[in-house]
C-alpha cells in the first residue's frame, strides 16, 4: 500500500484515499524532509515548496497540487529526479471571478457611470481571465485584454499591447501566473514604470501573486493619487504582508479569492484524480459528494426599480461579502494564514438563488446570464 502525505487543510479529502493508501495529514507550511522519507506521494497547496530541501532522498514519486498554482514546485529538480507533478487548472476560476465580481461592485459604486462607459483591463486570459472578460461583455463595459503568449500563438487580432491598455483601462485585473524570468516574466511586473503609464484614476486589482507587483511602486502610486485605489488579495511576503500597504489599499483579502467551496472541491477532486491514475488506485471519477450550502444560499434584491448596474452590484456583494474579509483582515493581519485556513463557506453563483419581484424580462436573462439561479 502507497503513502500518501497530505496537507491537513484541503477540504473534502478526509477519508477518501484511506482505503487504497495510508495517508499522514500535516500542515502546509510544516510538512518537512523526515516525513517524506518513506513516502510515495504528496497532495500540498502553495505553502509547500516542493524542492531539494524538501525531496531529496525521499521515494516520492509523484505531486498533486490541489490548486491553480505551481510555483512553489521546482520543477526543474522535479524533471531531474522522474518526479511527475499536477496542479489544477482552472479548479478556482470561478471563485476569483466572483471576487472580482465583488471587487468591481465596490468601484461601480464609487463611480457614477453607466457600464458601457467604463473599460475592464485584463492581463493574462486564462482560465480566470477569459472567465472574466465574459462577465464583463455580459455587463456590456469595454475590454482589452493583453496576453502576449495567447496573442503569439492565436494572432493579435483579440488582443492588445500593454501600453494602449494601461493608457485606457478605468479598471485593470492581473491574472498571470509568477514567471521569474524569460520573455513573459511577471516578476514585478507591476513596477513603477506599469502605474506611471496607468490611466490617472484607475483602478488596480491582484489576484494572481502578489510578487507580480512590486510594494513599494504599488505604494507610491496609490500615496501620490496616481489611482483612485487598489484591492489586493495577494502579496509579496505572504504572510507577513507589508502593513504600511495594508493601510493604503481599498480593499485588502489575505490571499483567499479562489477559495470558494466550489474552487476547492474541483481542486480536490482534480488531485485525487491525478493521483488514482498514476498509481492505479480506482478513484479516477472520484468527486465530493456534497458541498455545504453558505448560511445565506438566497439572495434577495431590493423592491426599488432595478438597473443592470444595481442589480449586478447588490447580487455581487450578496452572494460574496467581500468587506467581511477586508474587515479580519485589517483587524488581525498576523493571523493571515489562520484566516486562510478557517476560511468559512462561499459558494458561487449557481450555487445561489435569487428571489425576483416583479421585474422585466431582460433582467431575469441578465441574471442568469451572471449564473444565478431563479
């Protein structure tokens, strides 16, 4: 029988591999050489640095990592040692969606324009930005979207360089993934020359990683009014975040926008899946059988007349209360970790239920249209 180490905060998996492989749950940050040495495989999230210092002289076979992510594997030594490694792409798209969702709810309320005035910037359009820029054609605002990978290989045509969108976005969103190096590196690649080209009033949103945008130009652009504000879930030195940029952000979230339920059982199941498959264990189709409701699975709009713009905005900061997780945060920033690992229920969208009155045709499609259940 195989054995398995596992981090003790991936949700959904208890008791699902115990019947094929003995499992050893450990925290993230503390799962160590020692506990691998007699180990053959691992399911981790991106507080575990899957390196040398980690795998060296261990019989680890394979990893799963249960998220998007995959920086925190040297792959490198992975390639060199026949080690084979899985993320899951895609698992939280959802999730960071619904907090951009919610993020840009809290700046339509601070600017009194109608949608089709206002142009969504999205850097890098994988599988959370292409999900975006979608949400945004169903709001009806402008886009540009650069990604010069996608555009190399696609052709220019979709997509835009990143000086015209920087001179002309009202709101920029980064989903890149962290490249230290090479012709697509993202390592600060929010600098002080990226805010100095910003529209002056924009805003700036990160939920990719927060080594993407370097602290102290992201600082000074927000302290010299060069932005209207800037929401930020992730950071560089997490979990010790930079206070002082803590204190200047709009919004602040301690790394947790792709950590609805819906995220983590998809990326659970992605690496059970991986994991059945390599070594045989007859769980190939294995998915969570329930995922828990939220305390609130139904939303409720307001009886007042009802624009587009109201009714994405109120079903937005319903369905994820963004400024709850603001509020711990700001509150107990030295428990940033604590925060991410008791993280509560949030479910997405078609999780959810909205209870209509009286309104027109057009708006229950557009509803819809946002995932929402009547």
């Amino acid at each position: 029988m195989i054995k398995i180490v596992a981090d003790n905060k991936i949700p959904f998996l208890a008791g699902v591999l115990e019947k094929v492989a003995k499992v050893e749950y450990l925290p993230g940050a503390k799962i160590s050489r020692e506990h691998l040495l007699d180990a053959d495989a691992l399911i981790v999230r991106t507080r575990t640095l899957c390196n040398a210092h980690l795998l060296e002289g261990t019989f680890v076979k394979f990893i799963a990592s249960a998220t998007i992510g995959h920086d925190h594997i040297d792959k490198e030594y992975c390639r060199q040692k026949g080690i084979v490694w899985v993320n899951a792409p895609g698992c939280n798209a959802g999730s960071v969606v619904q907090y951009v969702s919610s993020a840009m709810a809290h700046i339509f309320l601070q600017k009194d324009y109608p949608f089709g005035e206002i142009t969504l910037g999205v850097i890098g359009a994988g599988n959370v930005g292409s999900r975006l820029v979608k949400v945004a054609q169903t709001l009806g605002l402008k886009t540009l979207v650069n990604d010069p990978p996608r555009a190399r290989k696609e052709g220019p045509e979709d997509f835009c360089n990143l000086e015209e969108l920087l001179e002309k976005a009202d709101i920029i969103s980064l989903h890149v993934p962290l490249n230290m190096d090479g012709p697509d590196k993202t390592l600060h690649m929010a600098d002080a020359r990226f805010f100095s080209r910003m529209k002056a009033g924009a805003w700036f949103i990160n939920t990719s990683r927060g080594e993407v945008a370097e602290t102290g130009a992201l600082k000074n652009a927000i302290s010299l009014g060069k932005l209207a504000g800037a929401i930020i879930d992730v950071w560089e030195n997490e979990p010790d975040i930079d206070r002082g940029l803590l204190n200047l952000v709009s919004i602040a979230t301690p790394h947790i926008a792709g950590y609805s339920a819906d995220g983590k059982a998809n990326g659970t199941s992605m690496s059970v899946q991986a994991i059945s498959r390599f070594f045989n264990l007859g769980l190939d189709h294995w998915k969570p059988k329930t995922i828990p409701l939220p305390a609130k699975p139904l939303l409720c709009l307001s009886a007042k007349a009802k624009t587009k713009k109201e009714i994405f905005c109120e079903l937005s900061q319903q369905a994820y209360d963004i400024y709850a997780d603001d509020q711990t945060l700001r509150h107990s920033p030295e428990t940033f970790e604590k925060q991410r690992g008791d993280y509560p229920i949030r479910r997405e969208p078609h999780a959810l239920s909205v209870a209509t009155h009286d309104l027109k045709k057009e708006h229950v499609d557009f509803i819809q249209a946002l995932g929402y259940k009547l």
